[in-house]
C-alpha cells in the first residue's frame, strides 16, 4: 500500500504517514502498518463511546471526521485496551498476540510523538505513560550446518541453480526475504553485495567463494532473451520471466524444506536468515558486526555500526562455513 491507495484517513493521520515516508523513508510496507494500527484505533474509540449506531459494521466506522479533539481527548486506559482488542475476536479471553500488541503501542507511541515533537499540537504526550506489552522471551530457530547442507542437496530440476543460490544467500548472509526478491544485477560486485533494507537504508553484505561460485552457475543460465523488459535488471526471475515475489520464495524454501526432510512448519526464509545469524555467532564473529551484517539498526545504536571497519564484515562473512562450500563439496559430503 502506498500513500495514493489511501482515501478515508483524517488530515492529522495522513500528514503522520508522509512524514514517515518522505522524513523518515519508511517503506510502503511500514506505512501501511501505520495506518491500519491507527485506524483500528480511531475505530475501536468511536465504538466504546457510542459515536456510531451499535450496528455499524467495524470495518465501515468512518474516521475521516477525527480531529485534534478527538485525539486530545483519548485516555490511556482506552490506550491500554486497545492494546489487546480485535474486531474479529469476541470471547472475552481472547486476545492479540504478544508482537501485535506490541507493534500496534509502537504505531501509537510514534504518532503522538509526532504531534508533540515535530507539529507541537500536544502539550503533553500521553504515550510517555504507556507501556509497552511485555513479549515473551523465544530462542530463533536455525537450522544446523549439516541440516543446511541437506537443504542445499535438495535443490534439483529446471530451476535448480537459481534455487540454490537463493537459499545460500539466506544461509550465509543473513538477507530478508524482502531484500533478496529486490536484488538487481547492478547489486552484484566481485565479493559483495549491495542490498536495501528497512527504510531504504543500503548496506554492503560480503560473501565468500560457495556463494560467488553459487552467483555465477546462476548467472550462466539465466536468460535474459526471456525476461520480461520491466525486470531485465533483475536478479532472480520467476518461471514466468518476472522478478520473483516475495510469495514465490516463500513456497519454494517451503517445497526444498521438505525434500530435505525438514519441518516446513517450523522453518521460512526469516527462519534461514536466523540461521545465518546463528552460524556467524557460533564461528565466533563479533555482535556488532552481525549487526551491521543482518541490517539491524535503531536510533541509538546506528553510529555504532555504521563507523564499523569493512574488514569486520567481511571476516563476518568468511567465518559463515555453509558460505566457503562450493557445490562439488556438499555434494560429496550427503
């Protein structure tokens, strides 16, 4: 969803969303999240006051009416309901997971704090008082080095090589989903590559030789004759000629995991980039390399990473094992 899509948010919600997405460069993707957080809200607080009919469907409450009042007038203890309500849940014990209630007070938290700080239509910020919903500690799941090995084995077929590579970028650099299906040729280079993130923050992930051996079988038999012209630059294609979707990675690390024997329940293209993480800390990379490495970054940690030495990165990429294999070596190792 981009800011065109958007037709029913009131004035003060649409200034927020360009703030974010022409200030602060936040993705489409992120914008969207912004909005719908923000309209259950406004939803959610015209239903418990009785400011529509009581059958008024939920996702028909018009909001392009709320203004300043409205906003000023929301107390925390609705704020803190909010936190765990669902217009598709009705039993009493039912709520939102713990990373939704979280995300959704982050979107709220960040709006409010907009209209204190950069608009300074609030004198107070009544978010300052708002926790944030405890989440409950969780281990990632990684695969381990002989299980990755076994994934990379079960590539075969038509779409063999371009499948292989895929998942040897995921396991030995860490990339998201996300980053990967945007990847262009001209993001390619002799040992590195050139990716955008979150926020369309660009950074450099090294490689070592399984995966430049993995890039370059890739390269021999894509065909740019066939491409679409649209996605000529674009580095990994579909099988019908498009750059490939976030979706179709998704089903085809699903497909590989169980020709592997894998759970596919348990494991996705986010899991696969834990994975990465998981093996450079066990190889003994330092943490806020990795950090620079995996593209996570906050406003008190950027400078931090961003003043890292290259030549922390590539050793972070050089101590990935999964990333020093060439074909010929995991085959002989299955």
């Amino acid at each position: 969803m981009n800011l065109d899509q958007i037709h029913d948010a009131p004035d003060l919600l649409m200034e927020f969303l360009e703030y974010h997405s022409t200030v602060r460069g936040h993705s489409d993707k992120t914008i969207a999240g912004y909005y719908l957080d923000l309209k259950i809200l406004f939803r959610y607080i015209k239903r418990r006051r009785g400011l529509v009919p009581a059958d008024t469907p939920f996702n028909e409450i018009d909001i392009s009416d709320v203004d300043l009042d409205f906003i000023k007038s929301i107390r925390i203890e609705e704020l803190y309901r909010y936190q765990s309500f669902s217009p598709e849940m009705t039993g009493s014990d039912q709520s939102l997971s713990a990373a939704s209630r979280c995300r959704r007070t982050s979107s709220v938290k960040s709006f409010y704090n907009y209209l204190t700080t950069k608009r300074h239509l609030l004198d107070f910020n009544i978010c300052q008082e708002l926790d944030m919903p405890k989440r409950p500690a969780s281990l990632p799941r990684y695969l381990e080095e002989t299980e990755c090995e076994r994934l990379l084995a079960a590539c075969d077929g038509t779409y063999a090589l371009r499948d292989y590579c895929i998942l040897m970028l995921f396991m030995s650099c860490g990339m998201r989903v996300s980053e990967l299906v945007s990847l262009n040729l001209s993001d390619i280079y002799e040992d590195h590559l050139r990716v955008t993130g979150k926020g369309n923050k660009e950074r450099i992930i090294y490689f070592a030789e399984g995966c430049r051996e993995a890039i370059d079988d890739y390269l021999a038999v894509r065909d740019p004759e066939k491409i679409v012209p649209e996605d000529k630059n674009a580095l990994f294609i579909s099988r019908d000629q498009r750059r490939i979707s976030v979706r179709g990675v998704q089903k085809m690390v699903e497909k590989k995991l169980k020709l592997a024997g894998l759970d596919a329940t348990r494991y996705s293209p986010h899991k696969l980039r834990h994975t990465a993480a998981t093996l450079m800390l066990k190889n003994g990379v330092d943490t806020r390399a990795l950090q620079e490495v995996l593209g996570h970054s906050n406003l008190n940690t950027t400078q931090i990473y961003t003043h890292l030495d290259n030549a922390a990165l590539h050793e972070a990429a050089m101590a990935n094992p999964i990333g020093r294999k060439t074909r010929a070596e995991i085959e002989d190792e299955i």
